[in-house]
C-alpha cells in the first residue's frame, strides 16, 4: 500500500474516533450546583402541598389553584419572611345555569343621589348594606301578624282575611304591609304577600283582586294595561296617588307620596310618575269553570311595564333585568319589617271648562254666501 492510502486511512480513524468521544461527552450528566441540588430536594409531595394558596371561607372556590403567572411550583418560603406579598382574598363567584348570561351583582346609578345633609327624607343612613355574607331572608318578617295601621282604624274591612279598609268618605283605600326591600333595583314598588318580594319594597297584606274590587267600589274604573306587541303603547287609566305612612325611630307617624322611596338610577332623583290604575287582566279556563286575576304572581304596583299590571306607570320602564329604571332609595326606606299603610287615592280631575257662546262662534263654521 502507497504511502497516501496510509495517511489517509489514519486520518479516518481519526475522525471516526473523535466523533465518538464527542458523542459520549456531551451525553453524560453534568453536576449539578449545591444550590440547584438543595432547591429540588425541597419540592417533596409535603412540600409542595404546603405551598398551595389557601383561600377564604365561603368564597365559592373548591378547588386552589397556583399563583398567578407561574406554570411550576415555586421554592418552599416560610410563612414569616418579610419579602413574601400578603395574599389577595379571592371575590365570591356566582354560578350560573349554562346557556346564561352573567349580569352585574349591582347596577351603579349614572348620577349619584342626593346628599343626605340635604335631604330631610334620609332618616337611615346608617342601614344601608348588611353585614358581610348575610342573605335577606322573609321567615322572620312573616313570623309576627301584621297589626291595623293607625290609618284604618274606624274604617271598613272588606275581608276578614285580607288587610284592606275602604274609606268611602275620605274615597281611599287603606292597606297593611310590611318592608321586605331596601336595596336594589326594582320591578315593583308593591307586591302581594310571599310573590316578588325581591324586587319590591313593599309586600301588602291582601289579594290583588281585592284591591281592584275597592277601586270598582270608590267608582274607578281601569284602563288597560301596556301593550308590546305589534306597536308599544303605554298603561292607560285613571291616576291612583300612593302614599306609605310608618312610625319613625322617634315615635313620629310619617306620610310621604311612594315615589320617594324609589330613585330613578339615570337622574339620581326621586321617582316623578304617577300610577295608574290599568286593571291587569283575567285568565279564563277553557270549560269557564276557573277564573285566575293574574297580578297576583306580584304584578301589583309596577315600577316597570307589565301587561299584568293592576297598577302601571304611565312611560316605557323596562322589565329586564339588565335595564331597569328604578332603584330603592335605600336611605330613606325604614328598616326592613317595618309595618307600613299603603294608601291609595283616586285623583280627580279638575272638569273640563264649558265653552263659551263667543268659543263656539269662532269655530263655527262660516255661513255659506247667497
């Protein structure tokens, strides 16, 4: 063999040789640091376990999850140490059925309400929100009968079992409830006892129906109720005036007009409608063996429009949930389980002025040339 085929098969060899070597290197395991070594050893099951995030009681989460932003388990820290951040309590969250949109918890009015420096009508400032986690419960509020309200006494009781008086001098209506709402957007400002109590500040101690027949009685006659379909068109009949009246926490007998117990959430004002007395509306059986007067699902004084409505408001109020007009004003609402009259007025109409000869001339029309 030549001396080149010699070199050349030695420079193979080489290469073939230095390959390998390179190849066992780079996959044998390189020492790890103290440090390193010292890190890893403390990420044991017990470890890591009492490095999970706790959370608060009653805040809806079953299961604790890693602290933000990080995809590992982060180096065991003791409790005490100075440079570990305090941990944010978690806000409770609320499940909703599938299919359903989350609404707000609580809709913030556009313009702030009164001052109550300012507003003589804010007796209770100081019972505004509830503690923390307490839920508003009707058990006890029902627990007690509801007494006469100073308001009825001497008059008339339509029924024995319904808390109802009728004045046919004064022509009103005296009716017993209770506050079961102070906070919170409303449908209704009334409510029959044990229907819509969540969304109404008032629940009255009567059927529906026999609201509606003291009306008929002072000579009311109803109007109609809202129409949606196919064009809106607004409640219409007779203007009711509503009044509450309740003792105050000095002992003090107190009548306002209802729409200052409920703010208007676009204004931050008092609410300036009046009622009207629409009527609501029958449902009648096939076989016309059974008759059902439907504002008693709760539909009884209405802040938004309902075709049910026994009493409605004269503009385009919204019943969804996620738009409603009206709101309690809670400062000005007594606490909640305070008896209460609600009193219903008819309000007359001043007359219509006669013509005068002079006024039926001029709209004559003229008399034809000969």
């Amino acid at each position: 063999m030549s001396l080149r085929w010699q070199l050349l098969t030695v420079a193979a060899l080489l290469l073939i040789s230095g390959t390998i070597i390179w190849v066992l290197a780079s996959s044998s395991p390189t020492p790890e640091p103290e440090s390193h070594r010292g890190q890893q050893a403390s990420l044991t099951p017990a470890a890591v376990a009492s490095q999970k995030p706790s959370f608060p009681r009653g805040t809806g989460d079953t299961q604790p999850r890693p602290p933000e932003g990080t995809g590992n388990p982060q180096p065991e820290q003791p409790i005490s140490s100075p440079k570990e951040p305090p941990r944010q309590s978690i806000p409770p969250r609320e499940d909703k059925p599938a299919g359903e949109v989350a609404q707000p918890a609580e809709r913030l009015p556009l313009v702030a309400p009164p001052s109550r420096a300012n507003d003589p009508l804010a007796l209770y400032p100081g019972e505004e929100e509830p503690p923390a986690g307490e839920e508003q419960t009707y058990e006890d509020i029902w627990a007690r009968p509801i007494p006469v309200p100073p308001e009825a006494k001497g008059l008339k009781r339509l029924t024995k079992h319904n808390g109802v008086w009728i004045d046919p001098q004064r022509k009103r209506i005296v009716i017993a409830g209770r506050v079961v709402c102070r906070r919170g957007a409303l449908e209704m400002f009334a409510c029959p006892k044990q229907t819509k109590e969540h969304e109404s500040v008032v629940a009255v101690n009567t059927k529906a129906f026999v609201v509606h027949a003291a009306l008929l009685a002072l000579g009311v006659e109803p109007g109609r109720p809202v129409q949606f379909a196919p064009d809106y068109r607004p409640a219409q009949g007779p203007e009711i005036r509503v009044l509450v009246c309740w003792t105050d926490p000095q002992g003090k007998r107190r009548c306002v007009p209802a729409q200052k117990w409920i703010r208007n959430v676009r204004t931050g004002r008092e609410m300036q409608q009046p009622w009207l007395f629409t009527g609501s509306q029958w449902w009648e059986s096939p076989d016309g063996k059974q008759r059902y007067y439907m504002a008693e699902q709760g539909d009884f004084i209405c802040v938004s429009n309902f075709p049910t409505a026994m009493m409605d408001l004269p503009i385009r109020s919204s019943n969804a949930a996620s738009a409603l007009l009206f709101a309690a004003f809670t400062e000005r609402i007594p606490p909640l389980g305070t008896d209460v009259a609600v009193i219903l007025e008819p309000v007359k109409k001043p007359a219509a002025k006669p013509r005068t000869g002079k006024d039926k001339s001029s709209k004559m029309s003229p008399a034809p040339k000969s």
